[in-house]
C-alpha cells in the first residue's frame, strides 16, 4: 500500500501546508510518495525528500505545469493514480481545484476537510460549520482525500532521505490557458501559517479605523492580520484576509479576534486556535463561548491601550 500527497511548492522549496498533509498520509499507513510537478522544481523536489516520513519524491517537471494549471495537475496525477491506493492534497484554493478533478475521473467520492486518521478507510471530517464531526468509511479502491492542515502536525522538514524518480510528463490538456496574476504583497507571515493572527470585524467601520486600530497590534505581536466576512464585505479588509468557512482555516498559537461577534461561519475557520482573545462591547456576543480569554470593553479604547502596554 502507498500513498500519494499532492505537494504545494513555488519551484523552489515545498510548502507549509504539505507537510500537514503528509502527516495525515503517514497515519494512512504504507510508504508515502510525495509528486512535485513544478518547472526548474528540482530544488523543491530536493526539498521534498529531505522531508521525514517520506519514501520516494516524483517529479514530473516540464514547462505545462509552469503556472500549476489545474487540468494539467490533475491529468499527471490521474497518470500515476493506479499505483496509490490513498491519494492527499492539502485542502487549499490550489488543492481544492485539482482534488475533484481527479476523483471524478477515478469516479470515487472525494473526502474533504479530512481532520483525523482513524484507519486505512475511515476519516473524520467537520460537518455543519464545524459544530458535528462525521466519521466516514470509504469503500472505494482509490480514496482521494483533502486535508485540514490544522487538523495534523507539520511533519518535519529535515531527517529524510527520499529518493528522487523523474517521471514522464503528460502533455499539454489545451484546456486552459494562463493570462496573468494579480499577487498581492504581504510582508506579515502567511496567514494560514501564522503563528499569531489579529482580527477585525465589522464593529471597526471603515477601511481606515480598520487599518489604524488592529494594524498597531499586529506590528506589536509580529501577527498576520485576518478579518470577518462582514469587513470584507464591507471593504475594510481585502479578500485574503478573511478567516472562516468560507475563506481561510487557520489555528494558530495565538488569535486575538477584535470588534468580532462570532458568527457561525467565522467560528467554524479559528474555533481550533490554541488561545482565542476576544474583544467585544456585547457581552452576549458568541465569540466569548470559544475564547480563552474576554474583554468586555469598547476595542477602540481597549486595543490601543494593548499596545501601549506590550
């Protein structure tokens, strides 16, 4: 029995989220293959095999996967897939848009948002926003899986010894066509990396009280910077900020949620956080039923005198 984990990498070195991934495919049991298909990825293959737990990286490396197209993934993924009998993508934008892909074309049932590792063929996975975990078992001779990345460990980057297999590369699918990207510049952490997020909601107003009330905190704590749904589509926040069902999972050390109500949906994407603090004027505001910690107070009083304080 082997497994495969789809890896998420910039041609250069593997992401974070693949090694949460190839956590949970080490619980699957049997030797764990790691595919980078990338171009000039070589160094992220490398990368790749140093990885603990894993027994073998293949690299399919070829110009078709330069922009990680979709239909041109899932095609050498579906290329190998009789070898695997458990094939894993992180549950991210990129992993989400192959994963279906592929299990349509197996003509099997996709697990998403797998969370836990029960045995060969049966998962847990969160249902309702979050609020009950379904334990499914999975009959079908291939089972393809996306994994919650905060459900699992990061495997370690060092201590493996994988060896390396270039593979033949399927041609191009002619399906689509790459035109451009828009990539918005960050120099806070990766906000599904992070290991502290501060957070805003609507209750800040506008883009500047936004920018002028939560930005100080999160420079003090060396924090990404995350938002409801309602604030950014209100405008205060752009689009990848947005933390729940809808936008990013994340769980991090620390995440300090200000001017949030704790709508369901917000709840189900950080409920997982190791420490929550919440500040809110409502004191019956659900956030404070998941925090670790609350403030009832006025965040335009309290969060500026937080920072005074660090």
């Amino acid at each position: 029995m082997a497994n495969l984990v789809i890896a998420e990498h910039d041609n250069a070195s593997i992401k974070g989220a693949t090694l949460n991934t190839i956590t949970a495919a080490v619980a699957c049991g049997g030797d764990v293959h790691v595919l980078v298909a990338g171009h000039n990825a070589s160094a992220a293959a490398q990368d790749a095999s140093q990885i603990a737990g894993v027994t073998k990286v293949i690299h399919a490396d070829s110009e078709v996967f330069a922009h990680a197209l979709a239909e041109n993934v899932a095609a050498q993924v579906l290329a190998i897939a009789a070898n695997y009998t458990h094939i894993l993508f992180p549950a991210t934008a990129a992993g989400k848009n192959v994963s279906p892909r592929v299990a349509a074309k197996l003509d099997v049932a996709q697990l998403s948002d797998v969370t836990l590792v029960l045995s060969a063929d049966t998962f847990e996975r969160p249902i309702y926003a979050g609020n009950a975990i379904a334990t499914v078992q999975s009959k079908d001779a291939i089972k393809v899986l996306t994994v919650r990345t905060t459900g699992f460990d990061a495997a370690a980057r060092t201590g493996g010894s994988a060896n390396i297999e270039s593979i033949a590369v399927i041609a191009d699918s002619g399906k689509s066509t790459f035109k451009g990207s828009e990539i918005a510049k960050n120099d806070r952490p990766e906000l599904t990396a992070a290991k502290i997020i501060v957070s805003g909601g609507r209750a800040l107003g506008s883009a500047e009280k936004f920018a002028e009330v939560i930005t100080p905190l999160a420079d003090k704590l060396g924090a990404a910077m995350g938002a409801s749904r309602a604030a950014v589509d209100a405008g205060y926040a752009p689009n990848d900020w947005q933390v729940g069902q809808t936008g990013k999972i994340v769980a991090p050390q620390l995440y300090v949620a200000c001017g949030i109500s704790g709508a369901i949906q917000h709840l189900a994407g950080m409920k997982d956080s190791k420490v929550i603090v919440a500040i809110n004027k409502d004191p019956e505001a659900p956030i404070f039923s998941v925090a670790d910690y609350g403030l009832e107070a006025d965040l335009f009083a309290a969060v500026p005198e937080l920072v005074n304080a660090l």
